[in-house]
C-alpha cells in the first residue's frame, strides 16, 4: 500500500494546533488567518483518511489519529530542523572533516598555532591529521586522500595544486657537539666539505634535498652521504651519534638534544619555504576557510 506524502507546512499546522487546541491561537502563532489554518488541517486529514481534531464551539481535540500522529510529526520536524542546520554547517565550513597533512619538522613551528586557530574559528571540524613528508604529501592530494599539505619546498612543475608560502627560513649547520666546528658561531659551508653528511632521501622531498645539494655544490663540494633519514628528528639523532653533519631548515633548532650544536651558515642568504597545498579544483569551504586561517586565500587559483 503506497503511503500517502504529508506535506511538511501541514505537518507544522497540525503540530502548532494541536499545542493550541484553539484555531485563533494557533493562527496566530503561525502568522496567517485561520481560514487558511482550517484549510490546511483539512487536506492533511484528507491525506490521513481520518479526522485528526474534533471541533465544537469553544472546544478542539485531538482525535485517537490525531494523537498517534502528534510525536512522529514532531520528530518530522525536528529531524527536518537538524538537518537544515547541519547542511548549512557542512556548507559554510562550519562542520565536516578536514584531512590535513603535515611535515614532521612543522610540529615545532607553524603547525600548532594553524590548528589552534582554525579549531578556535570552526570547532564543529574534525581535523583529521597526517604526519607526512612533501612527496608522499603531493601524491596524497593527487589521490585526495587528503585535502590540506603542509610541506618543504613544493615542486615547482605542478599544474593541478595551488601552493601558498606561510614561512620562510634560513638553513643551519647541525653538527655534534664534539665536532671541531660547534665551537664556531658561524660555520662556512666549504668547511663541511671533509665532513660526512646525514640527510633526507630526495624520494622524501626532492625539491628540499636538490636544494641543500646545490648549497655544497655552490662551496665547492659535493656532500659525502653516508646515511638517510625520512625524519630531521631522526637525521638530528644520527648526528648526535656522531656519523656526520647536516644543513636543515632553522626551525629544526627546537629539537633539544644534548649532544648536536646548531650553527649559522656563511653565505647565509638562502632559505627554505613552508607552503600550504591544496588541490585547484577542490572548492570545499573547510579548504577554503583554512586558506582564509593562514591569510593565503582563498586565492584566485582556488
């Protein structure tokens, strides 16, 4: 048997009425003449088969029907009510989930206040967080897996994300504490050049990696790599054991282990950025409200 459709206006009617008991009063509190009340009421009755209201002069009540109808139209509406709200939460940006990825090096420095702010701003978005380095970052978003990088040095030949710089910052020597140069503020990079290197594998950041190799190459050396870490805590420990030295971004400083010495480079003008990533096409308002939070967008691009 085909159930008839109760039209939700009617459903509100009879609920207000109902209420009321009195078709002045319930008139009232919708806003309308209580013809069209009376109106209403009748085609839903029309639609149930039966009456759902007895009237008499100076009396109205709900009918046996009208009572078994009275709760399941009630959470007709509320159900009605919470799903226009979360709809329109999910499509301001103020609630859904928001897949972020993040390079482990960003944990020290811009990371925790992003998160901080975008939950203070949008806390109904549960943010979902990666701990990723920057190549894996990029083939995350390509597969949309996730929806937000925050990564080293992005590639440069990308057509289908949007990168927007957030911090940029010089590079430091990370030498262990025992090597003749930490007792040098300064370190010349051409003085590391008999020293054996500890760094990221390129498949870890490419962009990154073929920076600190062009550093040495401009002092005249080619770094002797006698060891890789996908991690710069991890790199940072390999050092304090003493298999080498290292160049990494200035933030990496935070890492407080007893054993290295961070130093300053000579030439010291080049740096190394920080980008936010998102893909082009993704118009998402969770995106670009965290585009918004790191005052990058949204950006024409977006």
């Amino acid at each position: 048997m085909e159930r008839p459709e109760l039209p939700l206006p009617q459903l509100h009617a009879f609920v207000v009425l109902a209420e009321e008991l009195h078709f002045g009063h319930a008139a009232g509190r919708l806003g309308i003449a209580q013809p069209p009340l009376s109106q209403q009421i009748r085609r839903l009755e029309d639609k149930v088969g039966h009456a759902l209201f007895t009237r008499a002069p100076g009396h109205v009540a709900l009918t046996p029907a009208g009572s078994e109808l009275l709760p399941v139209a009630r959470r007709a509406l509320t159900d009605l009510a919470d799903g226009l709200a979360a709809a329109r939460a999910v499509g301001s940006g103020q609630a859904g989930r928001l897949r972020i990825g993040f390079a482990a090096s960003l944990a020290l420095t811009v990371l925790p206040g992003l998160l901080r702010t975008y939950h203070d701003r949008f806390p109904g978005v549960h943010l979902d967080i990666h701990e990723m380095t920057t190549a894996p970052q990029i083939a995350a978003l390509h597969d949309k897996a996730i929806d937000i990088g925050l990564l080293r040095e992005p590639p440069t030949d990308e057509t289908e994300l949007g990168f927007s710089t957030v911090l940029s910052e010089p590079f430091v020597a990370v030498l262990p504490s025992a090597h003749p140069l930490a007792g040098q503020r300064t370190v010349r990079l051409d003085q590391l050049a008999q020293s054996p290197f500890v760094l990221l594998p390129r498949t870890a950041g490419p962009t990154l990696h073929d920076q600190i190799i062009g550093l040495c190459t401009a002092a005249g050396f080619a770094p002797q790599i006698v060891q890789h870490a996908v991690e710069w805590q991890t790199v940072c420990a390999l050092v304090e054991t003493g298999l080498g030295v290292s160049l990494a971004p200035a933030s990496i400083r935070r890492i407080r282990l007893k054993g290295i010495a961070f130093r300053r480079i000579a030439p010291g003008t080049a740096r190394t950025r920080v980008a936010v990533a998102w893909r082009k096409n993704n118009r998402s308002p969770l995106v670009t409200n965290l585009l918004a939070t790191v005052g990058k967008g949204p950006p024409d691009s977006l």
